[in-house]
C-alpha cells in the first residue's frame, strides 16, 4: 500500500497559482503603508526644516535689533531677508519685536516669528488635528547699543 498519495497534475497548478496572487497582494499591502510612512517621514522632516528657517531667520532679527533696537521695519526685513529660498511665505507669516527692561545697552530684545505650516499628507493631519501646524520661534538678544542715558 503507497503511503504517498499524488495529486493531480490540475490541482498543483490552482495551488501555485493561488500563492502568486497571494504574494501580490502581501506586496501591496505592505508597500502601501511602506509610502504612507515615507511620506509622513517627509512631511514631518519638512515642517521642522522651516522650524529650523524660522528660528534663523528670527536669530537674525535678533542680532541686528540688538543693535537698532529701535528699528521695527529694520527688523523685520532682516527676518524676512533671511530666507527668500521659498521655504517660508512670508506673507502669511507674524514677525513681533519687543524690547524687554530698557531699550538701551543692557536690556533685551525679543523677536517671535509665528508661522501656519500647511501639512501635505491627510493622515499626519488626522494625527496632528488639521492640517496646519502652528510653527513658532522666538529667540531673546542682548541690546548693544545705543548706550544708556
């Protein structure tokens, strides 16, 4: 008596078959969530890279009201100049300038630059709340001059 049975030739080929389309669709599953995740690694890597021109670009303003500290438009178009390579639009962007304790040689100044980054995958809004991110960078520099009275 065989212990082995053999089957037919017509049913080992429905079996392989079946297993090719089963790898395809293991493909794309897995490459789908595979982009998702990619392209969620990209937004988030592109909303800090403007964190990173916002705090720059404040930074600057800081430095040059730390010597015309009384200069608001001087200010502003140093932040603004900082940046012109289009990561951040400017227009829809709030540069504020304060100067703290005096606002001679000693005190301090403040500039907050408040930016809405516009997220491009839907899902990380859904994470995040919406689609818009609020970005915020604030950098504080000690006043140099003029010199107090």
């Amino acid at each position: 008596m065989p212990t082995h049975v053999k089957r037919p030739t017509r049913l080992r080929r429905l079996t392989r078959g079946g297993q090719r389309g089963q790898s395809l669709v293991e493909l794309s599953i897995s490459l789908t969530m595979l982009l998702m995740l990619m392209a969620g690694v990209l937004d988030i890597g592109r909303a800090y890279y403007t964190y990173l021109s916002l705090r720059d670009a404040a930074a600057e303003g800081a430095a040059y009201g730390s010597i015309h500290p009384t200069d608001t438009s001087g200010i502003i178009g140093r932040v603004v100049g900082e940046s012109p390579g289009g990561v951040v639009n400017w227009s829809a962007s709030t540069v504020t300038t304060s100067t703290l304790v005096k606002n001679c040689r000693g005190g301090g100044i403040k500039v907050q630059v408040d930016y809405s980054y516009t997220l491009l995958t839907p899902f990380i809004g859904s994470i995040a709340g919406g689609q818009t991110l609020p970005l915020s960078a604030t950098v504080v520099n000690t006043i140099l001059s003029p010199a107090c009275p």
